[in-house]
C-alpha cells in the first residue's frame, strides 16, 4: 500500500471536457457539481462502513470509526479518509511474509473472545501473527466497491447538471 494511503480518480472523457471550461460556469451550475460532490463523497463513506459490516470485519469498531469524509474549501473536491492503518491490508489483503504488529492483534483476541487470560492474550496472538506471516489474509474490498458504486452515479448526475446548465451542450 503507498505511503500516503489508497488514492481514486475517476476519469471520463465527456466529464474532463466539460470540467476543462470550468470558468465559464455560473454560480447555480457550481453550486449544483459541489452537492453532487458532497452527495458522492458521503455516500461512498456509508456504503464503504457498510461493507465493513457486511464482510464480517468488524470486532472492535475502529475501522468503521476511522472512515470519515473531508471537502476542500470550495466543497468541490471530496475524500474519504480511512484512519485505520489496518484499512488497506483488509482492502487489499496482506501477502506472507514479515510479521504484522502484535498490539492490534492483542486487541483483536480480546474482543473476539478468543482467551481472556491477560497471560495468554500476548501468546494467541503471536500464533495469529506467525500464521498470517507465514499465510497472508485474503482481501476484503470495502472501499473500492463503494467508490466504484458512487463514481458512476456522480458522473452520471454531473452530466445532467452540465447539459442542463446550458453551457456544455456536447455531453
């Protein structure tokens, strides 16, 4: 996974065209691509918490917890965040080799159940940690599938904006 996290574009040639002659939008037309954007952006945020729950990889919340939206100034622009640093291993899976971080594996044991024992949480662990040094995990898409869901309806709403705007009468 980057350094910097998981990074979506999406690219659409009628979209880039129309987007291009941006300064000869008005107001109402602005106002309209930045609520599609905002709709977008906090959409793909609940469709990707809800995939979490769907995939069964929830125990402690955390990840769920750390998806959040963010907008530039302008609300134009929209991300979405995953705090978690596990949030790309369970997107992606983790292949085998080198040993993953005891501590979130220790906290995992103790949600699920798995010992209670405070002597032998740190033991369960390192066994967890060893198999998935050895084995890997399988990924367990969350936020792509729910970004993929949102970006065509995005584009499909900002064409509709666009055309109807008056301006971009080729889409």
């Amino acid at each position: 996974m980057a350094k910097d996290g998981i990074q979506l574009k999406v690219f659409d040639k009628d979209m880039n065209r129309a987007l291009r002659s941006i300064r000869f939008w008005g107001g109402k037309t602005l106002e309209q691509c930045s609520n599609e954007v905002i709709k977008a952006t906090l959409n793909t945020a609940a469709d990707a918490k809800q995939n979490v729950k769907d995939n069964g990889s929830i125990s402690t919340s955390l990840l769920i917890n750390s998806i959040e939206s963010r907008f530039n100034k302008l609300r134009n622009i929209g991300e979405v965040i995953v705090g978690a640093a596990y949030g790309g291993y369970l997107e992606f899976g983790r292949k085998a080799g080198g040993f993953p971080p005891l501590a979130p594996l220790e906290t995992w044991v103790k949600k699920k159940g798995i010992e209670t024992d405070p002597k032998k949480i740190k033991s369960v662990a390192f066994l967890i940690g060893r198999s998935i040094a050895n084995n890997g995990t399988k990924p367990r898409p969350y936020l792509i599938p729910a970004w993929k869901k949102n970006a065509n309806l995005l584009v499909k709403n900002l064409k509709v904006v666009l055309r109807n705007s008056g301006r971009n009468a080729k889409l």
